[in-house]
C-alpha cells in the first residue's frame, strides 16, 4: 500500500516583505557606515573619501540580496519535517557556506576596490582564512537570516492553518444551516398540506384559494435565494402568504395583529424564523381554543438588539410550565439561531399572565448597509 505525502508549504514572500527586507538592510549600512567614518582605517587607506559608506551600504545591500533565498531555504529545511539531526547539519553547513562566500567577496570589495593596505602584504590562502575564522561575522549574519526565515515559515504556517480552521468551521456551520433549512422546508410543507386537505369537502372555493397562496410560497421558498438572512419587510411578506392559508382554514376564526416598529424592514433576519414561531402558536395555542384564536406579531429594537415576539391566546394557563419536547419547527429555528449568532441570541417560551403562550426571540440588529460597511 503506498502512502501520499503531504505538499510541502510553501509561503512565497509578499511585495511588502521585499520592501522591508530592502529598508532593514538599508538602515544597517546606515549604522555601518557611521561606524566606519568614526572608526580610524588602521592598515587600510580608502582609495577615496566616501570608500568606507560605499563599502557599508554595498555590504548591507548584499545581505538585502541573500535574505530571500536564504528565507526560502530555510522553509525548504525547517526542522518540523523529520530527520532533525539532518536538517539542524544542513542549516549550520548552509550558514557557514554563505558566510563564507560573503566574507571572501566582502574582502575582495574591500581590499582591491574601496581600499588599499598601508604596506605591502602577502595575500592569505583559503586555508589560512578559514583557520583564522574570519568569516564568523558573516556566518552569525547568515545563521540570524536563517533563524529569521525559520520563524516567518512558523508563522505563516500557523496563520494559514488557523485561516484554513476558521474557513472549515465555515463551511460546517453552513452545512448545518443547510441541513436545518432542508428539513423546514418539508415540515412546513406537509404541514400546510394536510390543512389544505381538511377543507377539501368543506370549503372547494377556499381550497383552491390555499392552494394558489401555496403555489406561491413554495415558488418563493424554491426559487428565492439561500442567504441565512433576509430584510425582515421579505420575512413578513413570506409569512403574510402562511397567514392567509391559515384564515382560510379556520373559516375567519382567527384574528392577525401585526405590531411592527416603524423603520425596521431592512433589519436583518434569518430566513424562515418567524413561520415556525406562528405555526407552533396555532397548532399548540389557538386551534386549541373553542372560541377565535388570535396571535399576535411583534418586532422592537431594543439597543442594538431586535426583538421578535410571537403571542397566542390559547388555553395555557399562566403558572403552566414550558413544554417538556419541542416540535421540530421551534427545535431548528432554536439551532439555526445558535448557530447564526452564537451567545448573542435567544429564544424563550413562557406562559402569558392573560393566557396563552408567547415566544420571544432576540438577536443582534444589523442591516445590510452595516454589513458592508463592516466588509469596507
């Protein structure tokens, strides 16, 4: 059975991170080349007056020209891939290697371009260099870039992952809105068909007068788009259409009181919250009552809270306590709205002091300007 091995990761270096390379180094020649004006030549005689800015800014700038090949090797070597020993052996063989080609080019620079020795000397051998060791300037420079290349590798790393958590956990919470939506869907429909279907012998006119304002919500429901949120004027408009098969079916009997906060039609609502709310006060509340039924419908902005509330007049007593199970109609819209809104929502059952139940549901109140303002 062979196995895939994962891609490496690769984090290619962004323009800004180029323009800060170039400024870092820059401002150390800046700091070199104060330091060589202060500092006497000692066996070195510059071959002009500005040879030691020169060599400051020439040294630095070649260090600006390494640090993105050396950070793109130490991605390639970072000591999290396995075989440590043999990464850690390649990281210190690669410092010593640039060092040293940067102290032996430096040297070049400095001892036929910028200056010239105060007597004459015999030039030293690769051997003799390197037993003296006067590349460990240079290779403690290099092995920092390396330290450096490894941490940005660490990070970008991290930050990617933790972007790729939130992007799944994303798609999980939209799968599970999904899932909730699917399920609504039917349950309202089979609902609204079996209401449909009890007044087929009683009412033929109203009948065909539901099943037109069916046709209706499903086209809507069907074709409308699959945002968790809508205005909450297109909310009430869908549940207008629920609300007048309702009427039919029970013959006049039920009375409709819309309580609506001027101004807030353009705040936002979950899709298909307030239908449940009401189908679950008519089945559960008012169809219960031998006189009319009547439910009423409300939405206030409280802060930066919007408050919708959905009261019955049915028979529940005012100390009875909240029902043990919930239908699947309130059971979703309950989790849709966690997971839509987390700790900042709510939705509370209580028995009214008149009689009757009243569901409240309260969530952040925002619009669709104030999400792109927000996007901006």
């Amino acid at each position: 059975m062979t196995t895939t091995r994962a891609a490496p990761e690769r984090y290619p270096l962004q323009r800004a991170e180029y323009l800060m390379i170039f400024l870092f180094w820059t401002a150390f020649g800046l700091l070199w080349s104060a330091n060589a004006l202060q500092v006497p030549g000692g066996r070195m005689v510059p071959l002009f007056p500005s040879a030691p800015v020169l060599l400051a800014f020439a040294s630095a700038w070649v260090w600006a020209l390494l640090t993105p090949p050396l950070f793109v090797a130490a991605s390639r070597l970072s000591v999290d891939r396995g075989h440590l020993a043999a990464r850690i052996l390649a990281l210190i063989a690669l410092g010593i290697v640039v060092g040293f080609a940067v102290d032996s080019f430096l040297g070049w620079l400095r001892w036929e371009v910028f200056f010239e020795p105060r007597a004459r000397h015999t030039p030293l051998s690769l051997l003799q260099r390197i037993s003296r060791l006067w590349f460990v300037n240079q290779f403690i420079i290099a092995a920092a870039i390396l330290a450096a290349g490894l941490a940005r590798h660490y990070f970008r790393r991290d930050l990617a992952r933790r972007e790729e958590a939130i992007r799944l956990q994303a798609q999980l919470a939209d799968a599970r809105l999904a899932v909730l939506r699917t399920q609504l869907d039917p349950h309202f429909l089979f609902n609204t068909l079996h209401a449909v279907s009890a007044l087929v012998e009683r009412d033929p006119r109203g009948v065909r007068r539901m099943i037109a304002r069916l046709s209706e919500l499903l086209r809507t429901t069907l074709e409308g788009g699959r945002e968790q949120e809508v205005p909450l004027r297109e909310e009430l408009r869908f549940l207008d259409g629920y609300l007048d098969i309702m009427r039919v079916r029970f013959q006049g009997q039920l009375a409709v009181d819309m309580q609506i906060e001027p101004g807030l039609g353009e705040a936002l609502v979950p899709n298909f919250v307030l239908q449940p709310l009401v189908e679950n006060a008519i089945r559960h509340g008012t169809s219960k009552n031998e006189d009319a039924g009547a439910i009423t419908i409300g939405a206030r902005r409280d802060g930066e809270t919007l408050v919708l509330t959905v009261l019955d007049n049915g028979p529940t007593a005012p100390d009875a306590a909240p029902p043990a199970v919930e239908g699947i109609g309130l059971r979703n819209t309950r989790e849709r709205l966690a997971q839509l809104y987390g700790d900042a929502q709510s939705l509370a059952l209580a028995p009214r002091e008149t009689g009757g139940m009243s569901v409240e549901v309260r969530l952040p109140y925002h619009t669709s300007a104030d999400l792109r303002a927000v996007a901006v």
